[in-house]
C-alpha cells in the first residue's frame, strides 16, 4: 500500500493504493475534465449570494440572466501572467452583482484549486509509473498480468505455479506469529471431544480450590468458602466425608504423595493435616447427583445448598496436625517432594516453610511487596514457586540444603494467580491481566509462549503426560492450550451444563478412564470432565 499526502489550508487528499483496480478507478477520476468540477462551484456561490428584492418574474428574469452568463473556466496550463489577464476579461466580460473585490478574490482561490489538482494529477500520474514498475517486479518473481492498462480495467491474475511458491514462502514466513493468533479463533471443539461427566453439588458456598488423590482409593477433595472441605467419589459424585476443622473459608486442599493424609488451609490463618480413610460405594448403591440444568445454585437459598448425599456423609472435625505462624489468611498450602514437609502461602506477605513430624516452622519465606495468592511445589524436586498480587513470582531452591536461593520473575502487569510447575523444566503462571506465559527453568529471563485471552485466569493446572494447559477463567469459560500457546479447546457451557460462576480452579487427573479433568467455581459444583486427549490432539 502506498499514500499520498498533499494539500494547502488543511486540504488533504489521500489515494490508497491496495489494489491494482483501485489505482485504475482512481486515477480515472483523476484525470476528469476539472472545469465541470469548477463550473459546478461557480453557480453554487453565485446562487447563495442575496438578489435585489423586487417581484417574483423579475428575480427569476435576473437569476436566468446570471445563468445565461455564467461563467466558464477551462483548464489551462497557462503561466501566472495568463491567469491573471483572463481574470480581467472575465471580470469585464461577467453581469454580477458582486463587488469586483470580490471576484477576484474567488478566481483567486479558484485558480489554487485548480492547481492543487493539477498538482494531484501529476503525482498520480508518477504513482501510476510506480505501480507499472511494481508490477514488472511482481512478474519478474512468478505472477503475470492481463490488461495492464490501469485507465480501462482492474489488473487480473494468473493462478499459476509460480504463483502459489510465493504465497507458499509467505506462510512459512509467518506461520509462527500467525499460528497462536487464528487459534483463538477456533470453533469450539465438538462435545464428542469434552463431555461433561458428572456433577459433585453438596457445598453452600463458593468452592476455591479441589485436588484428587495420589494413593488409593481415588477421590476427588473440594475446598469451599463455606469452612469445609469434602471428599468425594468420582465414578458416582456421592460424598464420601466432610472435613470441619476449619473456622474459616477453606481456600486450598492437596494430597499427601503416599499416605491417606490432606493439607487444607484456611482463612482463620492456620493450615491444617489431617488423617481420612473413606470406602468407595458399590455400583449397587450408586449416587446419582440431582439433575437441575435450569436453576442456578448460587441463587439458592442455603437449605437447599445441601444435597441429601453431603448431609449422610461421615464428618472429621479434629486435625492431626495445626500449623500456626501466619498473621493473615492462609491461601495455599502444599506438600514438598517426599511429604516431609510443607509450604503455606499467607496475605501476610510471606511463605512458611514446616516440618510435618514436629509441626514447626523451617523458613520464613519473605520478599514479595503484598499478599501471596498461590504456592506449588515440583513433582521431583526440592523447588516451590509462590505469587502474589505485586505482579511477581519468586521460585525458592531447596535443593542444597546450606543455600537457599530465590528469583524474582516480573513477567505480568496484574495479580500473579497461580504459578505451577511441569512434570519437565517449565513453569507456568497465570494472571489478572489476561496472560499466560510459559517460562523454561533453564533460562527464565523471557517466557517461551504467551497466550491472551479475553478474561482474568484463575489456578491453572498442566496435565503430566500430554501438558496440556486447563485454563479457569472468570467469565466462566474454560479453555485448553498446549505449551506452545496454540489453544486447543474451550469446554462446552450452556444454560443447561457447564459452570454458571467464575470459575476458580482445575485439576487434571489423567489416570482415571471416566474424567481426567475437574474444575471447580462459585457456583457451589465442581464438574468432572471427559477430555479425548488424543481426539484433541488430532484437531490441533
């Protein structure tokens, strides 16, 4: 595309060239008889100019009068003294009303106007050989023409071979940058590929956080703002205990690696061990979970928040092990490799570091500027990221036990949600600011991938085989993304299915054949989902 810009006393014109048919028409009408153009003009200001009053015969005498005398202007190539000696006759020459000042100050402007666009014509006139040149290059380089003419008809291309070779280098070229961006415009994957299996309804209160189990039996945990955490079966959705320990809203819930023991803390700044033993039901007694596709149950009035399976479960209201250090709400918490110890994240701006056996506190991890929002430990090594709301992630090395060392990691302009790592050498951290970035280990002074969306993302999970990116976001969507930034999925919502609140948290759990992914939100339900990974793969 090539601009023009010319003009005088804020008189601009501008000729876009985006293709070759537009530079036919354009330079068409550019090269118009120019004297219609200012004959037009004349009689427009000869006729706003106020007549002598008298009767109505009479103004309409004098008005066919002037018109019988109007003026006509050619377009000359004359020089200054031409112009100006043409003015007088046509001054001498012309029956008007108007003062002769007047006059000539309008043949004045008219003659400008007239080489204003001489000017145009003649630049045009040079784009058109420009153009001519371009298209001898672009011939040159595989493409052929038909009609070059530019002032008879629009320039026509040949689908030849040569031709698709250079669109084809375009592709390559920019098939990277191009990639992620026409991803986020995908159709949403059919439900064939994201089935939404079951629905786990019992809390009274928003749910921030759920996890599933590392040891057998398999279940699903919840915490929710109501001040309890539940266990759940995955294959029925029937409540298999409630956890009642807490005085405050239970804001995270993990697993021991080996043993039947969950970490949850708290808004009433402690954090919490404590010992389950649950039986799964039989098919016989299996749990069918009310199905309300049309109500909404953040709505509901709290009597009916409590289904009839979490009010006969078993209940817990003892812990085996009460962390307290903390002088604000407890956020995260969880285990270090190996279950000897933990790692809690508190809005007191600091991250504790425990022993399990003897429930004392190890490090205090300080540094961040405001509250932490999230802490994850690696699956294999002694390393725990934390984030926080001063748009920063700091990753603390416990692998030497005589050094410990922290990096702070600025790659987010909003609250830092959540950060996790990888089963491989990756971190991935999620913000408010509608990011989510990818950071390699090795070398974390740039992301690897960014992905934008259009909406604040919650705590984040990263599937271990296939790394697969589940993404909770707070218009209620949930979308799935690979490590390179290329969105695979967005979960079926509906009014019928799907989460009717933010949604707050994900969780893979690859290993069970009915639903690998679970989510979580604030409308008091966390959903088990079917993901055909290999199906998704495939349309990726």
């Amino acid at each position: 595309n090539k601009t023009v810009k010319t003009g005088r006393r804020d008189s601009v014109i501008v000729a876009h060239f985006s293709s070759s048919s537009s530079c036919a028409t354009l330079s068409h009408r550019l090269s118009c008889d120019f004297s219609s153009f200012r004959l037009w003009l004349h009689l427009v200001l000869e006729a706003a100019m106020p007549v002598e009053s008298g009767s109505s015969a009479a103004a309409r005498q004098q008005k066919q009068k002037r018109k019988s005398h109007s003026l006509s202007i050619r377009r000359t190539n004359s020089t200054e003294q031409d112009r100006s000696g043409l003015q007088r006759d046509m001054l001498e020459g012309q029956d008007s009303k108007l003062p002769l000042s007047l006059r000539s100050n309008l043949l004045d402007l008219f003659s400008q106007i007239e080489r204003e666009f001489e000017n145009l014509y003649i630049e045009n006139l040079e784009l058109r050989r420009e153009i001519e040149t371009l298209n001898d290059r672009l011939a040159a380089e595989g493409q052929t023409f038909e009609g070059a003419d530019l002032a008879k008809g629009a320039l026509k291309t040949k689908a030849s071979h040569s031709t698709s070779q250079l669109s084809q280098k375009l592709k390559t070229t920019y098939k990277a940058s191009t990639s992620k961006i026409v991803s986020s415009f995908k159709a949403t994957t059919s439900r064939a590929v994201c089935q939404l299996v079951r629905e786990y309804v019992g809390h009274r209160d928003g749910i921030w956080d759920l996890s599933v189990t590392r040891t057998q039996p398999v279940v699903l945990g919840t915490a929710s703002a109501d001040h309890t955490a539940m266990l759940w079966s995955i294959e029925t959705g029937k409540c298999l205990l409630k956890y009642l320990g807490h005085q405050g809203s239970v804001n995270s819930i993990k697993f021991h690696p080996t043993e039947q023991m969950a970490l949850t803390a708290s808004g009433d700044q402690t954090a919490h061990i404590w010992r389950y033993m649950v039986q799964l039901p039989t098919p016989q007694t299996c749990f069918c979970t009310p199905c309300e596709d049309d109500v909404d149950f953040s709505d509901k009035d709290e009597a009916d928040g409590e289904i009839d399976g979490p009010n006969d479960c078993p209940s817990i209201r003892v812990a085996t092990t009460t962390l307290r250090s903390h002088q604000g709400v407890v956020i995260a918490a969880d285990w270090l490799v190996g279950g000897k110890q933990v790692v809690t994240a508190s809005w007191d701006r600091a991250a504790n570091l425990y022993d399990v056996e003897t429930s004392e506190l190890v490090h205090s991890l300080t540094g961040h500027d405001q509250e932490l929002t999230h802490c994850c430990t690696h699956p294999t090594q002694r390393l725990v990221v934390t984030s926080s709301r001063d748009t920063t992630f700091r990753l603390w090395d416990f692998r030497d036990p005589s050094i410990h060392s922290v990096n702070v990691f600025q790659g987010h302009t909003d609250t830092v949600t959540s950060a996790v790592f990888t089963v491989g050498d990756n971190v991935v951290s999620g913000s408010d600011d509608r990011t989510v970035k990818v950071w390699d280990l090795k070398n974390m002074r740039s992301p690897i991938a960014t992905i934008r969306t259009d909406s604040a993302v919650n705590r984040i999970s990263v599937s271990v085989n296939q790394k697969i990116i589940a993404l909770p976001h707070d218009n209620r969507q949930v979308r799935l993304f690979d490590m390179s930034g290329v969105r695979l999925a967005r979960l079926p919502r509906s009014n019928r299915q799907g989460h009717r609140r933010m949604v707050c948290c994900s969780a893979w759990c690859e290993d069970n054949t009915s639903c690998n992914l679970f989510t979580c939100g604030f409308d008091r339900q966390a959903i088990g989902w079917n993901i055909n990974i290999p199906a998704l793969l495939q349309e990726k």
